[in-house]
C-alpha cells in the first residue's frame, strides 16, 4: 500500500545540477531509511545513496562529494541533489524504502516507484 513517485529527471549537460525528488504515501515496512537507485544503460540496478533513521547518510564511491540525500518529513518527500553531473550518471533513477541500517553500495530496496529519466549530454 505504498506509493512512490519520482520526479524531476531531465536531459542535462556535463557539469550540471538536478534534484530529484520521491513523494511518499501510504504505510511503508521498511523503517525509516531510505534510499536512491539507478539503472545504467547495460548495468543492473545499484545504490546510490541511503539515509538512515538517525540522519546519517552513505554514498558510492563515484557519486560523494557531488550528490546529497535528504528529506522533507512534513511533506514525505525524499531528495537526491546531483551536482556536477557526469555522463556516468545517465540512467534511471528509483527510491526506495530501504533495511535499516542502510548502506549505499548493500541496500536493498523494499518498494519501487516507476523511477525518472536522468540523461547527462553534451
């Protein structure tokens, strides 16, 4: 009985910035953390980024230093600020619930929106 919807993919030039966003509704099983996913053309599914319950957060290896996570708990919304975008970064892009506690590169994700377009172009 939960929905995710992410929002804010677009086509974007190297070097750009984006936010995404994940609005929440209805009950979720997963605890409090969450988590942000992509699928790459030709790669399947990985973390990207994972806040915990206590606010802290982890991040892969290829993306720290340029995105953050955060989150609006009166709105239920989940963020994904992409700074310095890369060509690597293209691909599609899903949050999730997530286990606690959460790890970027070993979560595992609970339920899934129908993920956004990111395209990082030239």
């Amino acid at each position: 009985d939960v929905q995710l919807v992410e929002s804010g993919g677009a086509l974007v030039q190297p070097g750009g910035s984006l936010r995404l966003s994940c609005a929440v509704s209805g009950y979720t099983t997963g605890g409090d953390c969450m988590g942000w996913f992509r699928k790459s053309p030709g790669q399947g599914r990985e973390g990207v980024a994972a806040l915990n319950s206590d606010g802290s957060t982890s991040y892969v290896d290829s993306v720290k230093g340029r995105f953050t996570i955060s989150k609006d708990i009166a709105a239920r919304t989940l963020y994904l600020q992409m700074n310095s975008l890369k060509f690597e970064d293209t691909g599609v892009y899903y949050c999730s619930a997530v286990l606690c506690p959460a790890n970027a590169a070993t979560m595992l994700g609970l339920y899934w929106g129908q993920g956004t377009q990111v395209a990082v172009s030239s």
